[in-house]
C-alpha cells in the first residue's frame, strides 16, 4: 500500500506536489525534508534529496538521464552526467542495506524497484527520520 498527500486538492494526482510518499522500506516528507529508510540513520544533501524524491515519484518506470538532468537538476544531460552518477553513488551509500532497490539501466537511466504490492513501513520506532543538510 502507498500512501501519499497531495499538497494542492486543485491537482491531487501530481506527483511532483505530493508531500509525502511512503513505500516500502521508504518514506519521504517533502515539507520537513525527512527521510525514513529502514532503521537506518542517514544524511541526504539536498542534491541526493530531490534525486530520490524524483525516484520515488518515478518508481513504476525507467528515469532516463536527460529527463533527470533537467527535472532534478535543471540542466541539460550533458552539463550533468558526472553529476547525477556522483549523486547515484552517495544516495546508494545513504540506502545502506536497501542500495540494491536503485537499479541502473545502462545507457539508460535509472529506476526504484519496489513491488506495487510493497506494503509501507509501519510506524514502529523503529523508524528513524533523517534530515536534509545543504552542502
């Protein structure tokens, strides 16, 4: 089950306006820019932050380089690849036990691979929120 709260009730299916987005191991809050992954403690930069609130968005299908060059980073693929496979890394890291769970495609693009079926964390303490740092 995925639970998700728009922001704007003008355009409730947007995925770019949805507060928060809980799957899976995964839950993100857009408006405190916390993450809960797992039980595991992690510190996102802002870069690695919008890359996998833009994933999570995007998690039934393939991100292709230059679609996350110019809706994360808002520039052409060119100008970012260095960059976006820099932030794959470090989010990876960040992931812990769940990195294999963010796939590459190669020549491609990236993608999440949660089941539709992916039941949300349930909120036990167990969770632990993590904050967004500006680097």
């Amino acid at each position: 089950m995925i639970q998700a709260v728009p922001t704007s009730a003008s355009d409730p299916t947007e995925l770019s306006r949805v507060a928060s987005v809980e799957v899976g191991p995964f839950s993100l809050d857009r408006e405190t820019y916390t993450v809960c992954i797992g039980g595991t403690t992690v510190t996102l930069t802002s870069g690695d932050f919008d890359l996998f609130a833009f994933l999570l968005d995007n998690r039934h299908r393939l991100v292709g380089h230059r679609e996350l060059a110019r809706q994360v980073f808002g520039a052409s693929a060119g100008d970012t690849a260095l960059l976006i496979r820099v932030h794959i890394c470090t989010l990876r890291r960040a992931l812990g036990p769940h990195r294999d769970l963010l796939k590459t495609v190669r020549a491609r693009g990236y993608r999440i691979l949660i089941s539709k079926s992916a039941a949300p964390m349930s909120p036990p303490a167990a969770q632990v929120r993590v904050s967004l740092t500006h680097s």
